[in-house]
C-alpha cells in the first residue's frame, strides 16, 4: 500500500495517486492525509487517482464515508475527481458517488486522467510531488 500527493500550482489542483491493495484502514489513513494536503494547499480540486489500487474496500465502509460530512470547505464549490479504471472500482466509486450526492455535489467518476483534466477544463498540467 502506498500514495503520494503531488500539487499543479497554476490551476491549484491537488492529484492523490493510490497504489497497491486499497481495504477500510489504508482507504481512512489515505482520506486523512489528503485531507491535510488539501488544507495546506487551498486546493480550488482535487483528483484521486485509483487506476493502480487493487480495490478490497468494503461497500459498507464506503457507504458511511459517504454519510459523514465532507471535511472540505465549501464541497459545492470545489470538485473532487476519482479516477477508477476497474470495473469494480468504477462501481464502487459510483455507489460512493450516489449515496453522498447531496453533500458532495461536484464529485465526478472517470475511468482515465484525461477524462479527469477534461472535467476541470485543463490541458497539460505540471503537477509537482508534495513532501
């Protein structure tokens, strides 16, 4: 299990990437952290990227992840992108997507990065690593 977060200055887009085996505990200290690199960044988005995770999260975690609040300010006004390229994580993603819609309006599911940066209107960013 491993991520790291990288940051595009210009459009202030914060891109999580998770890798390896994606179950309830690394899923929460994966959220947690992101949480951190989105408040220290003023991100105005953010995409997570799950097309290298092997999904093993169960559906009920989602789902009460889903209910709680978003940590974010202002989750009507900034998106939030998952990127999930399997078949089962698209699904999951989407069930995540569907249950929490009402507090997170501008969350999108893709299957490709491209399709992500096309959702936000940008070409080309230069994301740079986050310590």
């Amino acid at each position: 299990m491993g991520f790291q977060f990288e940051f595009e200055p210009v459009h202030k887009i914060l891109l999580a990437r998770f890798e390896g085996r994606l179950t309830d505990k690394s899923l929460g200290e994966f959220y947690r952290k992101g949480l951190k690199h989105w408040a220290a960044t003023d991100a105005r988005a953010v995409i997570s990227d799950y097309t290298s995770a092997e999904w093993a999260v169960s559906a009920e975690f989602l789902r009460a992840l889903a209910k709680e609040e978003p940590a974010v300010t202002e989750p009507a006004k900034r998106p939030r992108i998952v990127v999930a390229s399997t078949t089962v994580g698209f699904g999951l993603a989407r069930m995540f997507q569907i249950v929490g819609e009402h507090k997170r309006p501008l969350l999108k599911i893709v299957r490709t990065l491209d399709e992500a940066y096309a959702e936000l209107g940008i070409e080309s960013p230069h994301f740079q690593p986050l310590e």
